[in-house]
C-alpha cells in the first residue's frame, strides 16, 4: 500500500522543514503534500524549494484563502489517490523516523484501519 503523508500549513516557514526532513527519511511514506493554507509568511516557498532536491516526490498546493487545517487536510487528501494517508502538523518538534514508521506500519500491513499518535507533552 502506498501511503501519502499530508501536512496542512499555515505560517510554518521556520518549522516546517524539521517535519520534511523526517518525511523523506520515513520508507512508509511515498509521497509528502504541503498545503498551504494562505500563509502570510514564506512557508510555501519554503516547501518549494525543499521539493526541488527531495530524495521523493514532495506536491505544494496553495488553498487560495485561509480556510483553516480542516480544510486544508481535506484538500490534501483529495490530491492522492494513497491508500494510507498520514497527516502531521507542520510545527511537531521531536518527530522521529522511528514515529513515522510506527503510525503508518499498523494500517499498512492491514492491521489497524487508522492510528492516532499522542505525543508526550501534546496537547
């Protein structure tokens, strides 16, 4: 099964990098989806140009106004046609390949229909 992970994003430019650069290390995950949700700051172009020399194949949309992260999950849903779809907030600090691998590995093998992670001091 193919799994895409997709992050909704708004005014995330200095943070979302830390969440890609765990992304494309993840093996579960084929495909990465950035949307940004009428960001006033530079996070698109951030997004951007981290696709230009991904290792994997990394899609920027831009939601045409701030429609806020249901919306914006949604919209990045809906431009994969991924069995498994993964969402992550574009500001998790502390995420780790081994994070990554263990949300998605469940539903891809068929053993769960979805997985929720919680992380320590989450909210």
């Amino acid at each position: 099964m193919r799994c895409t992970a997709v992050i909704p994003a708004y005014n995330e430019s200095t943070r979302i990098l830390g969440v890609l650069n765990i992304l494309v290390q993840a093996g579960n995950v084929s495909e990465i989806i950035v949307v940004n949700d009428a960001s006033s700051d530079d996070t698109a172009n951030v997004a951007r140009q981290f696709a230009k020399t991904a290792p994997k194949q990394v899609r920027v949309f831009d939601m045409p106004a701030n429609a806020g992260k249901g919306a914006a999950m949604h919209r990045g849903a809906c431009e994969t046609d991924a069995e498994v779809v993964l969402f992550l907030d574009a500001d998790l600090v502390g995420l780790s390949v081994e994070m990554v691998q263990n949300m998605t590995a469940g539903v891809i093998a068929g053993e769960a229909d979805m997985t929720l992670g919680v992380f320590r001091g989450g909210q």
